[in-house]
C-alpha cells in the first residue's frame, strides 16, 4: 500500500518535525519525531513494509513495534484525509 498526499494539504519541516495544514477544516497538524520520519518516507513512495523496516533501524524498536506504531499513523492521517490511499 502506497499513500498520496492530498493535493491541497500545505507542509512544512522545521526543525526536523513536519507541520501539516489541512485548508478543508483549517487545521495545522504538527508530527513529532516518529510521525515525521513516517511522513518522509511516505512522501517517497515507500510501502508500508519499506516504512516499517525502516522504522526498526532507525529507532530501534522490534517488528511489532513498528508496524503498530506504521499502522496508528496511517489509520490517523487517513481518517484526516491528509493522505489516502
């Protein structure tokens, strides 16, 4: 599965976090750090599997770890219709 950022959807990376404005309900949407890492390898096209893997190395958590923390945060941006699928 690979998501799409909605078109409309403004963002922004300061200092290391992503700050996300959604114009539909005028709403900013600031990440943290894990949320950030995710939406960069979103935004190239990685696959939940590449994201989750990902995930794993960089802050080393197991796999279940992962692909809960994966799985939270795409339900999340989803159901804000940031991206879609």
């Amino acid at each position: 599965m690979i998501l799409k950022k909605d078109k409309r959807l403004a963002s922004k990376k300061i200092d290391g976090n992503y700050f996300l404005v959604s114009p539909w309900d005028h709403k900013l949407h600031k990440c943290n750090q894990t949320a950030s890492f995710i939406v960069d390898l979103i935004d190239k096209g990685c696959p939940r599997s590449e994201i989750e893997q990902a995930l794993c190395n960089e802050f080393d958590v197991d796999a279940e770890t992962a692909a809960k923390d994966t799985s939270d945060f795409v339900k999340k941006i989803q159901d804000l219709k940031i991206y879609t699928v």
